[in-house]
C-alpha cells in the first residue's frame, strides 16, 4: 500500500532487489565507514597528544600502551572517547597518577557522573583534586562518592557544584587533621545556613582555618570542650560542633541568652568559626537532623545501574559511545597511509610556494648539500680506484638524469606560470620515485644538478652537457622540449576551457581527477593542487573495499 502512495518508493524497493543495486550500495556505505573510520581516529590521535605531551619521557611503546589503556577504559564503560581521553590527562595534572594507575578513578568517576547525572569530566577533576588534598587511595573512591552523595541529599547542592568547589576548602581541612568526611558534612550544613554554595564554600575554608587559631582553642576550653584527643590530634570538628550544642543549651537552661553570648565571646575567629557557633547556638539544633541524614545516605550503585537499564536514552548514549570507539579502532589501521599521503600534499604545497622564493640562496643551499654529500663518500675525490671512480661516474649520471627532468618541469612552470606547465609538472613527479621530488624541488633541483655536474667536471674532466638551471634563460627549443611542452597544452586546453585532466598521486590511491577552469595564477594553481591532494588522501580509505 505505501509503495503505491508514495512517489517513488516503488521504483525504490525494485532497485533494492537488484543485487548489483545491493552490492554498489554496500560498497559505498562501507567506503563512507572507512572515510569516517580514518576522520574519527586521526581527530583522537590530535586529541591524545596533549596526554602524551605529560608523558614525554616514555617511549613510543609506552604511549601506545598509554592510548590502549584509554581506549579500552572507554570501551568498557560505554563512556565518550574523548571526554576518557581528557579524564586521564585530569587525573594525572592533578595527582600524577598515569595510565593503569589513574584507569580506577577516571572508570569509578565516570560512571558515578554518568549514573547520577554529573559532569563526567568536571567530576573526575574535583575528584582528583580531593584525592591530592586528602591524600586517599583509590580503595577510597568509593567511599569519597558516598559521602559526596550524602552531600547532595542532605544539602543544598548539586554535584557538578561540589566538584568545582572542593577545592575551596580541602586544603584547610587536611590541614587541620579533618578528612573528607568532616570537611562535607561541614560544607553539607553552611550550604543551608548561606546565601550561596560560594558562601558556603568560603565559609568552610575558614572554619578549618581556624580551627588553629589560638582564639578558638581557647573559646573551646572555655566552654568546656575539649579540642585535641589523647594523641593530640584535634577532634572531629562535628563532633565539637554537637558537644559545643550542648553547652550552648545547658547555659541557655541556666543563664538565658546573656550566658550564651557571654560564652560565645570567649572565642576569637573569622566568619568560619562565627558560622559555626551560630549553627550550635540554634535553638532547634537543626543539624543534628542533618548530620543524622548525611549519616544516613548510603551510595547504592548497584540500585543505580538497575534504574539505569530503564533510561533509553542513557543506553543509547552508552550504545553510540562504543559504536564510535569501535569505527576509531578501525580507522587506526587507516591513518598511518591517510599521514603519508598528507605528508605528500605539504611537499607539492611548499614546492608551490618555493616558486616566488629566494631561488638564488635556496639553489646554492642544495648544491652545497649535494657536493658535501657526494665528497664525504668519495673521500673528497681523491686516490679514486678505478672501481670508485666507475661507481661514481653512474650514480652521477643516474643524478644528473633525474635532476635534469625535475628541473625541467619546474622551469617550464616557472616561465609560463599557467597551470598547463604545472599539469605536465605534477605528472613528471607521479612517475615512479619522484612522487617525493615535488617537496625537493622546494629547496632546488638546479642546485642539485649544477653540483652533479660541478663533481663531473672535477673529476672527469668533463661537466657533459649542460642542463638548464631555474631561472636561467629559456627551456631551450629542442624538440624533447617542444613536444612536452605541446603535450602539456594540448593535455590542459586552452584559456578557459573545461577540461579534465587526470594528475596521478602515487600508485596508492589510483587516479584522481579534477577540473582546470581556473584563473592561471599561482594561488589559483595551488588551491587546484591541494583540492587534488585532498581528494587522493580522502580517497586512500577505499583501498580496503579495493
């Protein structure tokens, strides 16, 4: 009945029966896959540079094994490649744990974020920073997250909040000998006795500030509480704040408020240790019926995972995380070529821009390259065997051959500055071995040349023939020259005429093609270049389907 309806679903369906239809179909789907595949990994390996620029004195092994350990902790927990990858960089900033080491609290942080809605690399972050405050192993995560989950439903917070300010006041709590434990509960209370989580970040920070503070070990003997225990070690502030309640009432009972502002004047401190006594001065004692439901607040993630089967769009998440670090694993087989073959594009890219440059300097550079080069393995040409001298008479005219050719093309494009040249130049460097070329020609291929046969003159008495050098007159009117030079145009066409010419990138990627309706200027000309390469590196990820 649709098929009827719909216009053009008929025709569909019947195409879908033909197994050439099928079969060009899937081939093309699975060369979007590689292409994608090839993307996917290139971009993870851009990001997990900035993890292995912290991991600088280990070998390449080592950093494999280091991306492997991410990739697989990703995988395993169904998290985002790239927020694991920025997980592990996070923890080893903060803690300097790396690698195996770090795996335990990037996979329990994560899925803790995951399952109770956090952000999973803003709390990985304040968990490691609590982790390098309070000194706690990774035995302890779990526990540090129940009590960060005690936080949340016994306060006022949320628990992105509680990750950004952590570390406002773990330093002063660990400080003052309190733990984790005392410095949330602390901060779970002033969350419902301030105008902000800011406020009450502060206000926390101070109070374990001072809880050393002379004026305040005092005002706690005053009152009858004692601050240190047998070891020396000063109490858990909680526990101060609940006795110190107490005294508060029993001289409330007795002395009315005048007793207890008089004992509160006792202590000397900041707004922290003043927050504090107005908590334990409260009539109601609220807190204690705080302090009981943090106590009371167990992290079950057991219970959590089960709730979590029923959230569709979290196993989806979970489901299109594994799918992407599954296409990136196969794209890693890709990206190696995908290098070599970007590598190649820069080389013909610079050797365009070589064109308007110092050809003087940069000829006279790589002939002094050359002559070393050849002087070094020769012993400067002196006291040559027959056998030497032989060997080197081949390899110079082996040079002078390959030089000759490069140079001509770049002459001819040099001089006519027109994208015909050029089209007979990039064919030059697609014949075999000169694909790498293109990048030498940068730094000059009439150097190269004018000391290949500098070095024949030397030693055999005879430059031979001299070979055009760039920028030095016309190609010459040959007819090797001439022929080229007419088969460039003839390949290219004419003015502005639509053409197609097709430019060889390596025996890779097969033939690539594109279109020469372009202004003959040198920016023209690279822009057609780089869209060519472009396209050759794009199509390396079908050589698998091949």
């Amino acid at each position: 009945m649709a098929a009827s309806e719909i216009p053009g679903l008929s025709r569909g369906l019947t195409m879908l029966r033909n197994p050439a239809i099928v079969a060009g179909t899937a081939i093309a789907g699975t060369a979007v896959l590689l292409r994608q595949a090839t993307d996917q990994a290139a971009r993870f390996n851009h990001e997990f540079r900035n993890l292995a620029n912290l991991n600088l004195s280990k070998t390449r092994s080592e950093l494999q094994q280091l991306r492997e350990q991410v990739v697989s902790t990703a995988y395993a927990g169904g998290f985002d490649l790239s927020k694991t990858n920025s997980a592990f960089y996070d923890v080893q900033s903060v803690t300097g744990l790396s690698g195996a080491a770090a795996a335990p609290m990037v996979r329990k942080g994560m899925e803790f974020a995951r399952l109770l809605g956090a952000d999973p690399n803003t709390w990985v972050q304040g968990l490691a920073l609590a982790q390098a405050n309070f000194g706690f192993s990774n035995r302890a995560i779990d526990d540090f997250q129940s009590k960060a989950y005690a936080t949340l439903k016994a306060g006022n917070i949320t628990f992105d909040q509680i990750a950004q300010l952590i570390p406002r006041f773990a330093g002063a709590a660990a400080s003052s000998g309190q733990g984790y434990e005392e410095a949330l509960k602390m901060f779970t209370l002033f969350t419902m006795r301030s105008s902000s989580r800011d406020e009450a970040a502060t206000m926390t920070q101070a109070l374990f500030r001072d809880l050393t503070n002379a004026g305040v070990i005092k005002g706690f003997t005053a009152a009858g509480v004692k601050m240190f225990d047998k070891n020396g070690n000063i109490r858990p502030v909680s526990t101060l704040l609940e006795e110190l309640s107490d005294r508060f009432a029993k001289v409330r009972a007795l002395s009315g408020d005048a007793g207890v502002v008089k004992l509160r004047n006792q202590f000397a401190g900041s707004e922290g240790i003043n927050a504090l006594l107005n908590t334990a001065a409260d009539r109601a004692a609220t807190f204690k019926d705080q302090l009981r439901n943090f106590a009371d607040s167990e992290l079950e993630l057991g219970r959590a995972r089960e709730i979590a089967k029923d959230d569709a769009v979290l196993l989806s998440e979970e489901l299109r995380n594994k799918l992407n670090i599954a296409v990136t694993q196969l794209g890693d087989a890709l990206v190696p070529l995908k290098l070599r073959l970007t590598e190649t594009a820069i080389g013909v890219v610079n050797f365009m821009n070589s064109i308007g440059g110092n050809k003087p300097a940069i000829a006279a550079a790589y002939d002094n390259t050359i002559y070393s080069g050849y002087s070094e393995r020769y012993n400067g040409f002196q006291n040559l065997t027959d056998a030497q001298r032989e060997s080197l008479r081949a390899e110079l005219l082996a040079d002078r051959e390959r030089y000759s050719q490069t140079n001509r093309a770049v002459q001819m494009l040099a001089e006519s500055k027109g994208l015909k040249a050029m089209m007979f130049a990039l064919t030059g460097f697609a014949a075999p071995g000169l694909i790498a070329s293109a990048n030498d020609a940068a730094f000059g291929k009439s150097g190269a040349l004018a000391a290949v046969n500098r070095i024949y003159g030397e030693v055999f008495g005879d430059a031979g023939a001299a070979t055009p050098l760039l920028g030095g007159g016309k190609t010459g009117s040959t007819a090797t020259d001439a022929a080229a030079m007419q088969a460039a145009l003839a390949a290219a066409g004419g003015g502005r005429q639509q053409k197609v010419v097709t430019v060889t990138i390596g025996s890779l990627v097969g033939n690539q093609s594109f279109n020469t309706s372009v202004r003959e200027s040198r920016d023209d000309i690279t822009a057609v270049v780089e869209e060519a390469l472009l396209r050759a590196i794009n199509g390396a990820e079908q050589i698998a389907i091949g």
